[in-house]
C-alpha cells in the first residue's frame, strides 16, 4: 500500500458513500484530509473524530461544493488554515464526488 504520509487531500461528498469511504482510505496511508459536508453537522464531527483517531489531520467544511463559488472558498479556507504547512504543490488529490458536473459546466 502507498504511503501518503505528508500528502494533503480535499475529498467532497466526504461525510457520505464513496466519498467517505476514499476520504478514509486516504488518512489510513497517511495523507491529511480536508473534506465538505452539507447538512448533517454530527456525521461530519464523527468522520473528522474517525480519521483524527487514524492519526491525520482532518478539517470540515460546511458547504454545497456544487457551487462554484464555494467549492473555491471551500480550498481557499483550507489553504488559509494550513498555510504554514500546504502549499497548492501539496494538495496531490482533490476528489470531486459530489461536483464533477459543476466542474464540467465551469470547463464549457
């Protein structure tokens, strides 16, 4: 299994399915999380606890990354609360589980 270790990922969709399944397979080979939630608040703290417990770093971000807008405001916080330690060479995986179709209307 690759190690992820010193690697940064910012999973959407990450409190639910396929997103929370790859944001955990991420923290088990190391790599700190950044993950978005839409609604339910207790699911995101329970992941965020879960791969905390794996012993990466997690943030949670309360936001429709369906929006353009705010998925970008979304990696911007990201990069501000860890701008000592990621830069944008770091951040290696962003997994659009939730917003690809925003992603393609952008590209168009």
């Amino acid at each position: 299994m690759e190690t992820l270790s010193g690697k940064y990922a910012i999973v959407t969709g990450g409190t639910r399915g396929i997103g929370r399944a790859i944001a955990i397979e991420l923290a088990q080979r190391g790599a700190d999380v950044a993950f978005n939630y839409a609604q339910s608040v207790e699911s995101a703290e329970s992941l965020k606890s879960e791969l905390e417990g794996l012993g990466v770093r997690a943030l949670a971000f309360q936001c429709n990354v369906g929006n353009t807008e705010a998925a970008a405001e979304m990696a911007e916080r990201a990069w501000q609360r860890f701008l000592n330690e990621w830069t944008w060479d770091a951040i290696r995986s962003q997994v659009c589980a939730a917003a690809q179709q925003c992603l393609k209307r952008e590209a168009a």
